[in-house]
C-alpha cells in the first residue's frame, strides 16, 4: 500500500471512528456518569496504544523537553476536551451540539495570531469570518431555546471543551518536539487515564453498573476504535491525506444531493407535490393527511440538502486553504 493510500486509510479511519464515538457515548451516559465513561474508555484505549507499541517494540521514554506538550496534550485534550463534552453531552442531543465541538479550527487561527505571533493575513481572517457564518447556519441560534438552562450550559460546555482542544493544538504548533508526536501517546493516554480515574473517585462514587453484553460492546468501541485507534490515527496522518478526505466527503454530498435529485423527480412525476396539483390516489380518503406529510418531507428533506449545501461550501473553502496550508 502506498503512503497515500495510506493517509487516506488513516483519515477515513479517524473520521468514522470520531464520527460514531459521540451517539456510542450518549448511550454510554444512560448507564455511566460522565467521569467515569470517560475514564473507562480511556483505560481500555490506553491498554490497547501500549500493546500497539509493544508490537512495534518502540516504548521510549519521553525526553524531558517534551514533557511540556505530553501534558498540554493530556489536560487539555484527553482530559479537559473528553469530560466537558462528555458532560455537555449528558445535557443536550448529539445533533447540532457536535457541530460545536468541532469548532476547535476557528479558535486556533486567532489564538495563533494572539500567542505564536502569526500574521492575520487577509485570507486567514476571511477563512475565520466564513467558518463563523458557517456555525451560525449550522448550529442555528434562532431555534435555540435560550431558556433552557440546561441545553445552554451544555452547549457552553461542548463550546469550552473546543478551546481547551484548540490551547493543545497551538501549544503542539509552538512546541519544538525532541521524539515524535506517536512516542508520547501511550504516556498521554497513560496519564488522562491516572487523572480521570483519580477525579471519578474523588467526585464520583463508581456507580452499580448493570453490565451487559451491550455495555461491553460499547466501551470497547469507545475506548478502541473511538480512542486509541482514532488517536494513533492522528498522529499518523498528513495534510495530503486530509485533502483526499475532503474530497472523499464532498463526493458524498453530491451523491446526497443526487439521490434527492432522483427522489423529488419521482415525486414530480406521480404529482405528490403538495399544492393545486396533488394527487393521492393510493388511498382518496386519506388526500388531506397525505399532503401535511409530504408537505413536511419536502421541508424536512429540503433542510437538510439546504445543510448539505452549505456543508459542501464549508467543505470546499477547507479543502482550498488545507491545499494551501493555511489550516493544519
């Protein structure tokens, strides 16, 4: 397999096994408190990283120089990042929530003008102000319930946790590295997985778990594919393979947008339109019902290739600033 091959094998592995960790960590949370979730499932990827490297017969001991970044990493992304998401998580739904999470991008441009002494080019402050409109059309604020207390404190949470990611990030960027980036990550998982173990007891009894097979499945994944794999994969990966990524997500919404070309074409066709024009013939007594459903599908469904859209956009200004370096 070549290297390209590779990354992109990489990066498709971390998209998959990020995307699907959130809902595996939901349910987790019908079952689990937030601390102690996140610790089991950072033990059982911590166990996995280190028979990982084992295998490789490279176990290194840190150089002291990088012992700054080995705990920037761990408290504020293994440790900080996982529990105020994870505790965001218990508050609010995964849907739109997520979107906030992954909002670190936008906060490391201007940290690294404010802390590393970068340049606010004029590209890099329009790249910021697009993945803001961006946010605002994805999140929308509008249909927020802003009296929900709860739904508010739980998004600020997931929105802190985005900083914290986005404080590890620059602090990796600053960092003049001694060993590789892959070398400290069984002593990063080692340590999140000391410091959550000792939080969940000093705050949290461990509950009386109802184990099931379920449960079981669940943390595996989100301690193996969710953590320890998605991290390795991390580290591995390179901005060529992040293009291909992108593009690989672009295609996607195309082939989206066509099958709902495919589906609203049938619809046209057989007249299921809701208007002056609508014909139900399947069932004439249930005409008035047929047409509020259909009615909410085409705005349902419309919605979310408008979403679609708008994500290909965002997509598409990623894929042109990564292509330039601007965003690693």
């Amino acid at each position: 397999m070549t290297a390209h091959r590779l990354g992109l094998l990489l990066l498709f592995t971390t998209v998959i096994c990020w995307g699907l960790t959130w809902p595996v960590h939901k349910v987790l949370l019908e079952s689990l408190p937030p601390v102690w979730s996140v610790a089991l499932r950072t033990a059982i990827g911590m166990v996995t990283i280190f028979a990982v490297a084992l295998l490789r017969g490279r176990l290194p001991r840190p150089a002291r120089a990088d012992l700054p970044v080995l705990l920037s990493i761990t408290l504020l992304h293994m440790v900080g990042f996982t529990l105020l998401s994870t505790w965001g998580l218990q508050q609010v739904t995964t849907g739109r929530s997520v979107v906030l999470a992954y909002t670190t991008p936008l906060w490391v441009t201007p940290g690294a003008v404010l802390f590393l002494g970068e340049r606010l080019t004029a590209r890099r402050l329009a790249s910021v102000a697009l993945g803001l409109l961006g946010l605002v059309a994805l999140f929308n604020p509008l249909a927020f319930d802003w009296g929900d207390r709860r739904a508010v404190l739980g998004n600020l949470a997931i929105l802190a946790a985005a900083f914290f990611w986005a404080g590890s990030i620059l602090h990796i960027r600053a960092h003049r590295w001694r060993g590789t980036p892959f070398d400290l990550l069984p002593w990063e998982i080692l340590l999140a997985t000391v410091i959550l173990t000792a939080v969940g007891f000093a705050t949290t009894p461990f509950p009386a778990v109802a184990w099931s097979t379920r449960l079981v499945l669940l943390l595996l994944y989100a301690g193996i594919p969710g953590s320890a794999l998605a991290y390795w994969a991390v580290k591995v990966g390179k901005r060529n393979h992040a293009i291909g990524m992108i593009v690989v997500t672009i295609l996607f919404a195309l082939a989206f947008l066509f099958i709902k070309y495919l589906e609203y074409s049938h619809k046209f066709n057989e007249h299921l339109i809701p208007g002056l024009h609508f014909e139900y013939t399947a069932e004439p007594q249930f005409v008035r019902h047929a047409q509020i459903f259909f009615s909410l599908y085409f705005v349902m469904t419309g919605l979310h290739a408008a979403h679609m859209i708008v994500g290909m956009g965002l997509m598409t200004w990623m894929l042109i600033w990564t292509a330039r370096g601007v965003i690693e």
